[in-house]
C-alpha cells in the first residue's frame, strides 16, 4: 500500500505493520503478569525469554503507569489497578452481557425481580449488565457501580472458587466496613463463608450491604470453568423471605448454567 493510501484512512493489513519492539517487550510482560498471583522479576523474565534488567525497566515503567504493582515486603509484582480497570472495560464490551441477556430476562420472569450481572475489579465487584423487573418497587444497581467483595453476594460468588491464598492477598488491605449489623467483620470469617459458598454452589448476601435487601447469586463459567461472572437477583425482604432463599438459590443457579453453556462451559455434574 502506498503512502499516500495509507494517509488517506485506508485500513492497512496486520502483516504490513511493523511492530513497535519496545511495546511488544511491554505487553509480553504484561501478560506474564495477567497469569494471577504475584510473581518474581526472575519469574516475569524467564517467562518472557527478556533480560532481568530489561524485564526490571519495563516493570518499574508497569508500575508508574499503575499497571502493575510491588509488593514492598516480598518484592513480588502483581497486575496494577489501571490494566483491572482495562479488564473490566473489555469485559462490559465482551459478549458476556448478550450471551447472559436471555437468561437474565428468563429469570426476571420468573422471580419478577431484578437481575444482575457483575465481574471482579479488585476487591471490588462491578455491575456490567442489568435486566429490570416490572414491579413499582424494584431494586436498581447503577450499571459500572462497584461494590466490596465481602458483603455482596456477587462477591462472595467471583472469589469463592479461587484459592484462599490469593484470596488472602487480595483482602490483605481491605478494612471490613460495617454496613449493616449482618456485615462480614473480617477475613476470616470471609473464609469461612466462601467455603460454605463453594459447598452449596450459590450465595447469599441477607442484608449484609444493605438493611432489608437479600439476594442469591450463582457462578457463570467460562469454557475452562472459570468463574468469570455472577449472576444475581435481589428484593425487599418483604418479597423474599428466607424460607425462599433455596427455591430463588435454583432458580439463579439454572440461569447462570444456561448463560455458562453459551460461553462453552460443559458442566460434568449431574
């Protein structure tokens, strides 16, 4: 293609663009970065087939930037806040939103109560999709909004599957706000919960961010079975007591399968 096409707009193919070395080497390491955990600068060089000290100015450039950060005790490194925020922006724009839509719009149907999406940012989880129930009072999430981990049930769903030492990591700074007299006081008993969350397979936030609010959500997995999303519906208490907290815990459950099996996941349980 000539100059003069290419400066006209015309879209020029990937294999006639050279590629920028310096953001190649930038992203490799990057991306050695996004495999999860915190690891050593020998680690991300290795990974990387880089030099220490090449591997070294690229991660001090990551972390001025905030896409990558040290841990000051250990000297590990770990994915920064920006690349998060980076994920959470693919992950609203990804198909994740339309392949849960129907189900959603399945389970507001059935439960005539809101339903939710989110994913996790962080300690935090971000709402990426919503479908509304038709009732006068309904609970509303603004779409973006974050919320902690530790005292919704999206939350309790995103991190209970992952191991708890990276658990630990994640929560090791957070101060356990009291929201409610039902909050989760600490990461211990966080723990404690997301292994009752694995055990029975959904979540329950029973007034934990907010008084007279309960809520069940379930997991939505990926083709590898990673939980890579939540699915939730929320109401007043008044409308969801606890003797519904099992039957609304299914309902969830066989949404979030269906929206699961679109993604690719096979479940091998009966």
């Amino acid at each position: 293609m000539s100059d003069a096409a290419a400066k006209r707009g015309r879209v020029r193919t990937r294999t006639s663009v050279p590629a920028v070395r310096a953001l190649e080497r930038g992203l490799m390491v990057l991306e050695a970065l996004g495999g999860g955990g915190d690891v050593m600068l020998s680690d991300v060089a290795r990974s990387t087939g880089l030099t220490c000290s090449t591997t070294f100015r690229l991660l001090e450039t990551l972390c001025q930037r905030g896409y990558a950060q040290q841990d000051g005790d250990t000297g590990r490194y770990r994915l920064g806040a920006s690349a998060i925020q980076i994920g959470a922006a693919y992950a609203a724009g990804t198909p994740l939103p339309e392949a849960a839509n129907g189900a959603m719009e399945k389970l507001v149907a059935l439960t005539n109560e809101t339903a939710n999406l989110a994913v996790l940012d962080g300690p935090h989880a971000v709402y990426i999709h919503q479908v509304e129930s038709l009732r006068s009072v309904r609970m509303f999430t603004e779409l973006g909004a974050r919320t902690p981990v530790y005292c919704t049930g999206v939350g309790k769903v995103l991190l209970a599957w992952r191991p708890v030492e990276e658990v630990s990591r994640l929560l090791a700074d957070v101060e356990f706000e009291k929201f409610t007299p039902h909050t989760i006081p600490n990461l211990k008993s966080f723990l404690a919960e997301l292994q009752r969350v694995r055990g029975q397979g959904y979540a329950v936030d029973d007034q934990e961010r907010e008084l007279g609010v309960r809520c069940a959500t379930a997991p939505v997995r990926d083709l590898r079975g990673a939980v890579v999303a939540a699915i939730s519906v929320s109401a007043p208490v008044s409308r969801f007591p606890k003797k519904l907290i099992a039957q609304r815990a299914r309902e969830v459950a066989c949404a979030a399968d269906a929206i699961s099996l679109r993604l690719g996941y096979a479940s091998t349980s009966k």
